[in-house]
C-alpha cells in the first residue's frame, strides 16, 4: 500500500511542476524572460570557451617570462660590470674637474 502513495505524490508533484512551467509561459513577458535565459546560456558559454583559452596563454607567458628572465640575469650580470665602470669614471672626472 506504500507504493501507490508515493506514486500519487510524485504524480501530484509532477502535475504541479507542469501546471507551473505552463502558467509560467503563458504569463505576459515570459517570452522575454525565457529569451533571456537562453541568451545568458550561450554568453556564459562563449565565456567558458575564452576562460580556456586565457589558460592556455597563461601558461604560454609563464615559459616565457622564465626564458627572458633566465637571459636577463646573464644580461644584467655583463651591463653591470659595464655601467657601474662607466659611472665610476665619469663621478671621478666630475671631481677632478
């Protein structure tokens, strides 16, 4: 006897979910509402797809970043040497002068 309860209320319940999507989309501005929704659905897609592909560029920038910084530090190392040679010259100069 158990069973034809639950069936009764599930039914009743489904009955209901159906009269409300129906009155729903009778109501006046529905059309717009269930335009809308729809319309949001293919945006927030559109945003999943560029989400993926900043990803990807992410991690494209990340190895590149690494490469310059790897041939900045032996750049820095050289122009150093030179600059801080070319400074000192030319405070002693400025000096003596």
């Amino acid at each position: 006897m158990a069973r034809p309860r639950q069936r009764n209320i599930v039914e009743r319940l489904a009955d209901v979910g159906e009269e409300a999507i129906q009155r729903i989309g009778n109501a006046p501005g529905a059309d717009r509402v269930l335009g809308a929704l729809g319309s949001l659905r293919d945006r927030v897609d559109d945003l999943n797809k560029r989400v993926r592909g900043l990803e990807s560029l992410e991690k494209r920038l990340n190895s590149l970043e690494r490469r310059v910084d790897r041939l900045e530090g032996k750049r820095k190392d050289t122009t150093r040497k030179t600059t801080t040679g070319a400074k000192r010259t030319t405070t002693s100069r400025k000096r003596t002068s």
